[in-house]
C-alpha cells in the first residue's frame, strides 16, 4: 500500500502557485510559492486591496469579468495578464481557475504561472511581423507573402493591381489560385527547387509564365521568390511578380518590324 502524503506539501513543491479565491476575488488560500512568485508573503495575498494594488489598472476588467463569469456559469477560464513584483518588476502571469463548492462555500480553484518568457517572444514575433509587413505594403514592386506552402497570408497594394484581386478575396487561398490550370503544377516544382537553392532567387526568369485574373485573362510576368525566415515554424516566402506585358508587346513590335 503506498503512503499516505500530504496534498499540500504536493501543492507546494511545484512551480505553479496554487490558489483558492472567492467569488468576489478574496484570497483564501496561496501556495508557500507566493514568496518568490511576487515577492509578497502568501499572508499578504489576502489583504483588502491586494488585486488592485499588484494588477495594472488596464488588466483588472479583464479578470473581474472572467473570474465572475466562470463562477455564474461555474466552469473554468484561461487568462493571462500582468502582475507588478515588490521589486517593481512586471510579470506576465497565466491563470487557471476552475470553479467548485467547498465547506466556505463556492470558490474558483487553480494555479498561477510565470509566463513573461513566453510574452516576450510573442510581442517580438508579432513586432517582426508587423515590420515585414510594412515592409510589403510600401514596396513599389507587386508581392505576394506566403508561408512554405504557398497559402497566401499578405500581399501589397500593387499586387492587388497587378492580379486585380483584393487581400480579403485571396488571403488564405493558395498561391495556385492565381495561376492558370496549365501551369499550377508547376508551383509546386518551383517551391520545391527553391528548398534546394533558396539563393537562386530568379528561379523562373526568362521562363514563359503567367497569372490568371478574375475575369479570365492571363498576364505574363517574371516571378522570384526569396525566404524572410529561417526559422522552420516561420517560414515564410516572399513572391515577387514583374509584370511583363508591356516588354512582351514591345518585344513583339520589334520583330513584327
């Protein structure tokens, strides 16, 4: 049989802070944790006060609102928000409470967590892409951003030009979609023979190709692709497409002459 042990010395040896509030937010109960999670002694956390003076003022309405409806519905809720330490230092927390009836009555039962790392990496992924982005939107030539299979995810105002389709109508569809079908496989064996020369950014210039509009007609154009990412998980391709209509009828008059 194995030994009996004690749940709280178990509660109190993970990393997560659990805690028990009441449903007008009262601290009941805190983890020995609660020291070095915000460096406020866990006697602290029951204070009158205590959410309004670790809690930014922008955070507070989000938490009274979802900690209030998880007790009216009595369910579970996944937050986060930020808590400031004693030593002035802002945490990104993560909360997990769940509600449940105990012999004080109903209370929201679950942990917290330090999730500022993970935060961070999320505001500096977001600021990346909000710089590629731009960078997209004010280049004079027509782009297309795709991720590594060719799913469209942004493109620029002489893209929707050149192709005469809006963002709203393409993003999401594969890049295929502005392709006539004879050459839609081909847009395979291009992504493939840039995996193995992404250097090679002209993969198809000097080539016959061509993109489809809505109405129908095609345009030829001259296609290169370049990667904004090494990162397998962000890969991503930017398309760039020269049109090549008015060279191709220049060339023609050339030699009709």
């Amino acid at each position: 049989m194995s030994p009996v042990s004690d749940p709280t010395d178990f509660l109190e040896s993970v990393p997560l802070v659990p805690i028990e509030i009441d449903p007008a937010g009262r601290v009941l109960y805190v983890g020995a944790q609660a020291q070095d999670f915000l460096g406020v002694p866990a006697e602290e956390w029951a204070n009158d006060g205590f959410w309004s003076n670790v809690v930014p003022p922008d955070d507070r309405s989000t938490i009274w609102e979802v900690r209030r409806n998880t007790a009216e519905t009595r369910g579970r809720h996944e937050v986060d928000y930020r808590m400031e330490r004693a030593d002035g230092r802002v945490l990104w927390v993560a909360e997990m409470l769940q509600f449940a009836e105990s012999e004080r009555g109903p209370v929201l039962r679950g942990f917290l967590w330090d999730v500022t790392g993970r935060k961070r990496l999320e505001l500096a992924l977001w600021k990346k892409e909000e710089r590629l982005r731009a960078m997209i939107r004010k280049a004079p030539d027509a782009l297309i951003l795709t991720d590594a299979a060719g799913a469209v995810l942004d493109m620029n105002d002489q893209a929707e030009a050149v192709f005469q389709y809006s963002l709203s109508e393409i993003v999401g569809s594969s890049l295929e979609h502005l392709l006539p079908g004879a050459l839609q496989p081909r847009l395979a064996q291009l992504r493939a023979a840039f995996e193995r020369d992404p250097e090679r950014r002209s993969i198809v210039e000097g080539e016959p190709f061509s993109v489809q509009r809505p109405d129908g007609s095609e345009i030829p154009v001259e296609l290169s692709l370049s990667r904004v990412s090494a990162e397998e998980e962000e890969s991503r391709i930017l398309w760039a497409a020269r049109d090549l209509t008015v060279r191709r009828r220049m060339e023609s008059q050339k030699r009709g002459s």
